[in-house]
C-alpha cells in the first residue's frame, strides 16, 4: 500500500516526464516528415526547384585559348573581306576596259563629225550675232522706260494720288513685260555663245572655243550689269510711288489733330465762361479727351514723318539720271560686244582642229589598284583598299557618263566632264587597331567580332555598289540586245573579269555604231531643241518624239514631229472641279471611274538639295541625281553639306481667296538657298501607255525629264511660278512613269508644279 507521499512523488515525476515525451514526439515526427518531403518525389511537388546560374563557357576558358578563337575568327572575316575586294577589283578592271572602248567610240566620233564644224559653227555665230542685236533693242526699251520714270519722280508732284497711279502703271509694265522681255534676249545670247563655244571645243578648234568662252563670259557680265540696273530703277520707282500714300496718311492724321486742337481750344474757352461746376466738369472731360487724341495722333505721325523724310532724302539722292546712266553703260558694252563679233568670225576662219586622242594608243596600263594582293594586307588594309577601289569605280563611271554625255550632244569630253556628277559615298574608318590586336578577354573578343562584322558588311555595300554602276555602264556600252551584250550579262551574273575577246565583237560594227552615234546625237539635240522654252510656241508636242515599241524612245520619228494638227492643251483652270492633286492616273474604263476633272497636279515629290550654283556658274553642271536617282543615298552639297532626300507635298490647300487657286499645285520647300540648285522626283503610274498634256511652272529655270526624256528647258532668265508657264505633249508608258526635275534658285524661295491633263484632246 503506497503512502500519500509516494503517490505524491510519482505523480510529481510523471508531470515532469510529460512534456519531454511531447516534445520528443514532435521532433521525431518532422524529422520523418522532411525526410519523406525531401528524398521522394514528393519534394518536386511541394518545392518550387532554384534555378541554377548559367555560366558562360567563355568565361572559363583561358586567354590563350581566347586568344585562338580570335585568330580564328579573324581569318574567317578576312576571308569574307578578301571576296569583296576581289570583287571590287574586277569591277574596276571591267570599268576601265568599257571607259577604254567607249573613249575609242568618241575618237572616231568626233574625228568623223570635225569635217562639217566649221559651217555649223559659222551659223551659230550668225545666231549669237543677232541674239546680241535683240539684246540691244531690248536694252533701249529699258533705257527709254526709265527715263520715262525718272521725269515723273524729278518734275511731278509724287503727293498726288493721279501721278502715283501713273507710276504704279508704269514700274508695273516695266518689271512685267519689258525687264521680262530684256532677260530673255540677255539669256538667248548667252545660250547661243554657250553652244558656240561647245561646239568649238568638239571640233578641237581651241582658239574658236576660247573666244567664244569669253564672249560668253563678256555677255554674262552685260546681263548682270543689266539687271542691277533695272532693279535699282524699279525700287526707287517703287519706293517713289509710296509718298503719295504716305501724305495722304500725313494729311489724314494732321487733320484730326487740328480738329481736336479746335475742340480743345472751344472747351477752354467755355470752361473760363462757366460758373457751374457741373459745366467746368464737363469741359475738363473734353479738355482731357482732345489731349488724349492730339498724344495719341502725334505719336501716330511720327514714323510718317520719318518716312516723309527718308523717301525726301531717296528722291534727292537716288531720283536722277544716274538710273539712265548706269542703263546705257549696259547698253554701250552690249553693242562694243556685237562689233567684236567680226573678230570671232576671224578667230573661226584661221582656227586649226588640235585633236588630242582619249582612247590610250599603245598598250592600256591596268590601274595599279587592279594588281595589289589583297591577300598579303591586314584586314584593316584590305578594307582601306576596297575604299579606295569603290572610289576609283566612281571616277571611271563618272567617265562612261561623261562620255555618254559628250556622244549624245556633241560636246568635247572635258566640257562633259565637268558638268557631270555621280554619287560618292562616305565610308565609315574602321578602327585598325580593334580590327587587329590579340584579344585575350572575352569583352575584347566581342568588340573585335563587332568591329570586324561592321568592315565586312561596309565592304558588302562597297561591292553592291561598284556593282550597280558597272551594269549602268554595261548598258551604256552595249546598247543592243544582240550577241554583243552577252559578255555584259556574263559579268553581270559572277563579277568576272571581262578580256579583250569580250569586244571583238564591238569591233565589227564600229561603222554601223558611228551611224547609230550621228543619228541619236541628231535626235537628243532636236529633241532637247523641240523641249527648250520658246517664246513663239507655247505649247509643243513631244509625244511622237518619244514613242517607240515598249514605251521606248523611236529615233526614226523624231523629224517633224513638233508640228501637227494637235489643237493644244485643254483650258487649264484652277477652280476645285478642274484641278485635282494625285499620282496615280486611271486611263482605261467608261470615263466614270477616271478622275472628274481636266488636269491632275502631280502631288507628292522627294526633294534633294542645294547644291551649288555660285554667280550661277554650275547652270550646265550635271550633279549626280541627274546619272542616277536613289533615294538612300547620300550626297556632298552645298558648303560640303551632306544632303538626303526628303518627302515633299505641293501645297494642297484650301485658297483663302478664289485668284489664289493656283498655288495649290506649287511645291515650294521649307528648306531654301539663294543661287542653288536642287533636284525633285517624282513616280507617275498609268494603267495604260497614252499621250497627255503637261503644264510646267518654276521660279527660277527649270529642267523636266520623263523615264530620262528631256521634256522641258527654261531659258536661263530668273522669273516668278505661274501654274501654266509652257505646255508639252508628251507619252507616258503603262506602269511606273519617272518625272525627275532640276531647278534653279535665284532669289529669295523657290517653287515648281506639273500638271498633267487627264484626257488627250488631240
């Protein structure tokens, strides 16, 4: 029998007992449940599994072994680079062989066509002769008119409202009809001293093409001196015609400052005579007021008074016969020009052809660039070649172009030359020493990798591009579809190295290709004659001119084709129903689904420039839009500016008065430089070959060409846009039609449009 003290104890040590087994227990049973969780499956059920950290294999391996992962590569890139340059090089060696080819072409062309030179040039001398005589009728028309203005500024009241009108009548004819008429006989004869001496310089005649060049320059001076001087006589007139209105405002203003004096002086006086405050009250209010108008007139007044006194102080000094003076200085240099025209006919008779031959006449030498190893350079020389390849392709293609030019106008190939201009694009500097150090790191070997991918690349576009021109020349070469162009697809297709052989069959039809040169010569020259600005023929027909099988040019129509039975353009009006903007014209259909108007104005334009055009000293030059549009690329303008292309719309706006409807169709850029020129292209699509009507307009002069066509040449005068300055018909095929134009920048901004008709009226 236990004693209440041992119950007591037991019970004590059993309590005691408890919560070590408790806890026991619960340990026992997380260990068994984690080790259930995290050795079965079960653990990819209730644990979300860490992701391991990536390591890059690079980054364990050695500098040496980096450094062999970098030759290697780099062996790889140079082997890319090395077939661009291989491919560079043959294209200048097929390049030159073609320069070579075509430069024989002009030797014989220009020796066979020497024999009739003289006549040619004795008839262009007749016409620069009286070009020069209606320039100097021209000029006494000027020389009369302002003396006219002169009398009116010197002898009659110029407050009057009756001789202001006069005078405003008077600079406006002036400036509109006879200056107008008087550029153009300025620039008439310097285009006919412009052609002598082109012609002159084709037939070798140097002496003849010397004189002739400074007859030109002589009438360049003429016209600059002219047109200061009828500039400065239309502002003073201008300026003159201004003091009427200037009194008037005067007259007007001093008016009512007398008045308000008057009023000023009446309220004093019966402010003194008043004895009621009410009544003194009421003439201070109108004491007060009249001072206030009188202050606020006075102030008025003041600039008319300057502006009295500042035309008063130009009447004094600037209103004379110094205008006159200065017309018939002009007109004296322009008359001693045309009696030294019997000189140039001298200088024509005694002249002798001194032809130095262009085509090589011993053994071609190979441009050294041909025969360098690329193999043996580093990879930052290799690609220094291929710069230089690329640019030694340009030379040679602006070559082929200029003697392309020279064949179809006649033109010796220096004069070609310099008026010729193709695109030469920037290349990148690569960095020589990224390009070919030993890398070791892996940050160094990603940026050779870089380095050496933007090189090849670079070369890639160097070789595209040399391409592209090769297969330009080709085309000029080898006209034809026959035999004689299968050596130019050849090379076409694989780069390859083009060999005498190639030309053999050239050599066969050198007397049919001198037929084939005179009678396309003939044709671009009447073509470019029947496109010229005629002041007797507003609107002339060039659609038969310029038709052939395919849309193409048919040499064999272009005798005669200016004149027809065409009754001319439609009525071009600007009204919203019959002048509508667009590039795209619907020609087949029942006439319901084409457009509901008259005329079209071509809409949307991509416009590069300026280039430049100092003392206007670059109007004949050719810049490279004209050999090739590419809207990507880039080109060396103005002040070394590189210039793009950029998008431009015709203005496109509602008038905001009916006579201003017109100017919807201008394309006038943001983007503007004074004695500049600048070129804009535009696509054309037609559903159907069909002839159409343009009208052109441009401030200053202009040139048109479509699909390459010449359509339309202002004559070298400086004037205003108008919507309808001269009217062509001409053919556009189905499908993508090519509008490139060129215009020259005078003064101040400058703008050009194109309409086309939407029907054929003939």
């Amino acid at each position: 029998m236990l004693h209440a003290n041992e119950i007591r104890t037991r019970e004590q040590r059993r309590r005691r007992r408890e919560p070590l087994w408790s806890l026991l227990s619960f340990l026992l049973h997380t260990g068994f449940f984690a080790a259930l969780v995290w050795l079965t499956p079960v653990k990819e059920l209730l644990v979300e599994p860490k992701e391991k950290p990536v390591r890059n294999a690079a980054e364990d391996l050695s500098a040496d072994r980096l450094q062999d992962i970098g030759e290697t590569l780099s062996d790889v890139r140079a082997n890319e680079l090395l077939k661009e340059v291989q491919d560079l090089q043959a294209v200048l060696h097929n390049m030159d062989l073609m320069k070579e080819a075509l430069a024989q072409d002009y030797d014989r062309f220009a020796e066979k066509n020497a024999a009739d030179a003289k006549v040619e040039l004795e008839k262009l001398i007749e016409e620069a002769e009286e070009a020069q005589r209606k320039s100097v009728a021209a000029q006494e028309v000027v020389k009369n008119e302002v003396r006219e203005l002169v009398r009116l500024e010197t002898q009659e009241d110029l407050t009057s409202q009756d001789v202001k009108n006069d005078l405003v009548q008077k600079v406006d004819k002036l400036q509109k009809e006879t200056v107008e008429q008087t550029n153009t006989a300025q620039a008439n004869a310097v285009n006919a001293f412009d052609k002598l001496q082109t012609k002159a310089e084709f037939a070798a005649l140097k002496k003849t093409s010397e004189a002739a060049e400074k007859f030109r320059e002589a009438q360049i001076e003429v016209a600059r001196v002219q047109d200061s001087a009828q500039t400065v006589a239309i502002e003073i007139a201008s300026q003159m015609a201004r003091i009427a209105d200037n009194a008037k405002w005067i007259a007007v203003h001093e008016e009512v400052i007398a008045n308000a004096e008057a009023k000023k002086a009446a309220a004093e006086e019966a402010k003194a005579q008043a004895t009621e405050k009410r009544e003194i009250a009421k003439q201070e209010r109108i004491i007060a007021q009249a001072e206030r108008e009188i202050k606020w007139r006075q102030d008025r007044v003041k600039p008319d008074y300057a502006r009295r006194d500042e035309l008063e102080k130009q009447r004094q000094e600037r209103a004379n016969e110094q205008q006159v003076v200065a017309l018939e200085k002009s007109a004296d240099a322009q008359r001693k020009l045309n009696e030294q025209i019997a000189v140039l006919k001298e200088t024509l008779k005694n002249d002798r052809s001194e032809r130095e031959k262009l085509a090589q006449a011993e053994q071609r030498q190979e441009n050294a660039l041909v025969r360098e190893q690329a193999r043996e350079k580093a990879m930052a020389e290799a690609y220094d070649l291929a710069v230089k390849l690329e640019q030694a392709v340009a030379e040679s293609f602006k070559d082929v172009k200029a003697l392309e030019t020279a064949l179809a106008k006649k033109m010796s190939f220096a004069a070609a030359a310099k008026m010729t201009d193709v695109v030469k694009p920037e290349r990148k500097a690569v960095d020589r020493q990224l390009l070919e150090e030993k890398v070791r790191t892996k940050a160094a070997l990603d940026r050779q990798k870089a380095a050496q991918l933007e090189a090849v690349r670079e070369a890639e576009a160097m070789a595209e591009n040399a391409k592209a021109m090769m297969e330009k020349a080709m085309e000029i070469v080898w006209k034809d579809s026959s035999s004689q162009a299968v050596a130019a697809n050849e090379a076409r297709q694989e780069v390859r190295w083009l060999e005498e052989k190639d030309f053999d069959a050239r050599r066969e039809t050198v007397e049919a290709r001198m037929a084939e040169l005179d009678a396309s010569a003939d044709y671009q020259l009447e073509l470019a004659e029947a496109a010229s600005e005629d002041n007797q023929q507003k609107a002339k027909d060039l659609a038969d001119l310029m038709k052939g099988e395919d849309g193409s040019i048919d040499q064999k129509s272009a005798k005669g084709s200016t004149e027809g039975a065409n009754p001319g353009p439609p009525e071009l009006k600007a009204s919203d129903l019959g002048l509508v903007p667009g590039n795209v014209m619907a020609v087949t259909g029942d006439g319901e689904k084409g457009l509901p108007a008259k005329w079209m104005y071509v809409n949307s334009w991509h416009v590069i420039g300026p280039f430049p055009n100092p003392n206007r000293v670059n109007l004949r030059r050719k810049f490279a839009p004209e050999s090739k549009v590419d809207l990507d690329a880039t080109y060396a303008g103005k002040d070394g500016k590189v210039l793009r292309w950029e998008y431009q719309q015709a203005k496109s706006c509602k008038p905001p008065q009916p006579w201003m409807a017109d100017w919807r169709a201008e394309v006038v850029p943001e983007k503007s430089e004074e004695y500049a020129i600048f070129y804009a292209y535009a696509e054309v699509f037609f559903d159907a070959a069909c002839d159409r009507w343009i009208a052109i307009g441009s401030d200053d002069r202009s040139d048109v060409w479509i699909n390459d066509v010449p359509v339309w040449g202002s004559s070298n005068r400086l004037k205003a846009w108008t919507l309808a300055e001269d009217f062509r018909r001409v053919h556009f095929k189905k499908g993508r039609n090519r509008i490139l134009a060129r215009i020259e920048n005078g003064h101040w901004n400058f703008g050009w449009s194109l309409c086309i008709s939407t029907g054929d009226e003939k």
